[in-house]
C-alpha cells in the first residue's frame, strides 16, 4: 500500500479532517525524538507508529507466543509473591496483569482472528486453536461464537440488539439509551466490585463453555478443569491455585473485558436511516492511543524536569497499565479490522491502520479518527449513548434497540 507524502496530497481537495489527521502534531510524534532504541516499545505502548517508521513483520504465531508467555510469566510471578510473602508480594499485582494480559490477548487476537477465518488458513487450525484456547480461558463456545460475530458484530445487525456488544452492556452492566455518563460510570464501577455481576459473568461463561456445541472445546474444558481440580485437592495448594489463576482469569479478567468493550464503538445517531454502509462503520469506530506528549525544550530547566518526571510516572503507572489490561493486542487500532475484518495485515495492524490512514487513494472517503486515553474513549462512547432518546414504555433494552433502530436492515 503507497503511503501518501506530503507532497502527493493535494490540501485544497483533501477535507479539513484528512489534514488534520496527516499533518496535525500528535503525542507519537512528539516521541519520535527520542532513542531509537526506545522507539519499538513506545509504538507497542501508543498503537501508533510515528510516520515513516519502519518495522518488522509480525506473525500469528508471534502474537501467539508472546501471549502464552505473558500468561505463564504472570502465574509465575503471582505464585512466588505468594510464597515468597515480604517483599516479593510486589510481584502478585505484576503478575496479576500479565496473566490477564496475556488471556485477553488470546481472546481478542487468536481467538477473535480464529473466528474470522484468519490466524491459519487451514480451517481445521482456527478450529482447533478457537476451541482449546476458549476451553482452557473458559471463553463462549467457539463454533457459536464463531457463526454469531460475523453477521452480528460486522454485519447488518452491528450495534443492534443482535449485537454480543450491546447485549453484554445491555444486560450485564444495564446501560441503556438516554442515561448520562456519570450514570454509566457509576453502573460500570459498581460492576467491577459486585459479587453478583461477576458470578453472572462468571456463570454464562461456564453455561457457554461446556454446551459441547463444540465437542472439543466442552471436553478439553471438562478435561483440563478435572485434572486442575484433582491436582489442586492432591498437592493441597488451593488459596495458590485462586491466586494465581482462578482470581486474575475471573474477576480481572472480566473488569478488563468490561473496560474494554465499553469503549469499542460509538453509538449511532437516533436519526440515523438505518443503512450500513462505508460511512456508517466508520463512524462507530476509531482508534485509542494512549501516551502524552514529550516536555517541550522550550520550557525552564526546572519545570522541564518535572514535566519529564511527570511523564516517566504517567508511562509507568497509567499508561504501561491501560495497555496491558484494556487496550491489549490489537485493540487500539479495532477501526481498521471493522474496515478490514478479512485483512491479512492483521498481525501488523498498528502499522496497517496509519499506512492506510495516510493513503489519499484510500476507498473509505471517512477520515480515520483517535482519542487518546481509556477514559476519554469511555466518555465519547457513554456521551453518544446519552444523546440517544430514552425508553419511555419502561420495556426491555434490547425492546428499545429494536424501537430505535429497527430490525431489518
């Protein structure tokens, strides 16, 4: 794919949105001054190269592999806080978020790709690898999830009440149309530390999982739960089992799903015709970076020293964070798989995404947009949430998608 130059694109045809998406100074940017060596992880922590950065091709197996390893580092690192007491506790919440970093990612990357036909192009191997991984992360049933993402979450029932997206915020968080985002902050938070939300999550995972609607992912699960359960009752190691993999792949598991999703797209208009369309899916998706500015030269000597140390604190205890626990794999750059759900370029999307950002012979007239920052993505979504009009027949949510949208389109 020809990424435009500055030259190549003419600014007196090009929208003012396309402009400010090519040339307006961001945070990557900024960072592109700083080491080279550096500049690997900050594009890995962003989602977004600087432009004309060069890079490496990634496989699927890559993304495989680093999120086996980020799982079984995290168990490690969990169990010996565990045992180790005293100061090695500081590597319990460390492996806390690896461990859930590295489930999610297969979630959101090998499984969800699984689903789309596209880790492997053998059928048999998006098969095997869905259903053992699912199994194993106690994940919805492969081939169910499978036959209900594609026409329901990229088709014509996207954002609909058909939608595993809205009927998961709809249901499990009891969000709804009209409600305003401090409502939606105040439900999601309280979800985080219910007892109930969590075992109702908890509960339809497990229904799911074990439904044998794929008969290898139900016995691979009854198999793997069974020596877990008989391993753990004979070495008598149970408060470490709950440690290292029943709390972390349960409740953080299911906050990060919850923080994530709640973010992922942006609610129609309620004027909106009903036409699924380029513009349409373009609008209901944009890109979530996370990182801030480097200090600028231009300021005193002591108060950039501070900046610096501010920004150092940021990176370490906000944004390293985000990433690894919401904005995990792929996920800052999910508006270019809605562009492009079949895209091969999947394993390097970060890259595929500003390429065709940057590409004025792109066949999506829609410029790409960004927010910087969870809660500011979290915002724009509960605040397109609030503009739509309430129930006011007090029915169901999924009644009053139905109400608003429609069915049949």
């Amino acid at each position: 794919m020809k990424i435009a130059s500055k030259s190549s694109i003419d600014l007196k045809r090009e929208p003012p949105e396309k402009i400010a998406t090519h040339y307006t100074p961001d945070p990557r940017e900024t960072m592109r001054t700083l080491p080279t060596w550096m500049q690997p992880f900050l594009t890995w922590l962003v989602g977004k190269p600087y432009i004309g950065q060069k890079y490496s091709q990634r496989t699927p197996y890559y993304h495989f592999l680093t999120a086996l390893v980020a799982m079984l580092t995290g168990c490690m690192l969990t169990a010996l806080g565990f045992i180790g007491s005293g100061f090695f506790l500081i590597f319990v919440p460390i492996g806390w978020l690896l461990t859930v970093s590295g489930a999610r990612k297969f979630q959101a990357m090998i499984v969800h790709q699984c689903a789309h036909g596209n880790f492997s192009h053998r059928k048999s191997t998006n098969y095997i690898a869905g259903c053992l991984i699912s199994s194993i992360l106690l994940l919805r049933d492969f081939s169910n999830y499978r036959a209900d993402h594609g026409p329901n979450h990229h088709g014509k029932a996207f954002l609909t009440h058909k939608d595993e997206t809205v009927k998961f915020l709809f249901t499990m968080c009891h969000l709804a149309p009209a409600m305003r985002r401090r409502e939606c902050w105040r439900k999601l938070l309280i979800s985080f530390i219910s007892p109930r939300f969590h075992l109702r999550f908890l509960a339809t995972r497990i229904i799911s999982c074990f439904s044998f609607e794929s008969r290898l992912q139900g016995f691979a699960a009854a198999w793997f739960y069974i020596a877990l359960a008989i391993s753990t009752i004979a070495l008598d190691i149970l408060p470490l089992v709950l440690a290292t993999w029943l709390f972390p792949l349960v409740v953080l598991y299911q906050i990060s799903t919850t923080l994530r999703l709640s973010n992922e797209h942006v609610w129609p208009d309620a004027e909106w015709d009903g036409r699924i369309n380029k513009k349409y899916l373009s609008k209901r998706t944009f890109g979530i970076f996370l990182g801030d500015a480097i200090p600028r030269a231009t300021l005193s000597p002591i108060r950039r020293q501070l900046s610096w140390l501010l920004w150092f604190v940021r990176l370490l205890f906000i944004h390293i964070p985000a990433r690894l626990f919401v904005m995990i794999g792929d996920t800052s750059c999910h508006d270019y798989h809605h562009r492009f759900p079949n895209s091969i370029k999947w394993p390097n999307s970060i890259f595929a995404r500003h390429e065709d950002s940057l590409d004025s012979s792109s066949r999506w007239a829609e410029p790409y947009a960004e927010v910087w920052g969870v809660v500011a993505a979290c915002n724009l979504v509960f605040d397109s949430l609030a503009r739509l009009p309430a129930d006011s027949t007090g029915a169901s949510s999924d009644t009053t998608l139905r109400s608003v949208y429609g069915t049949n389109h």
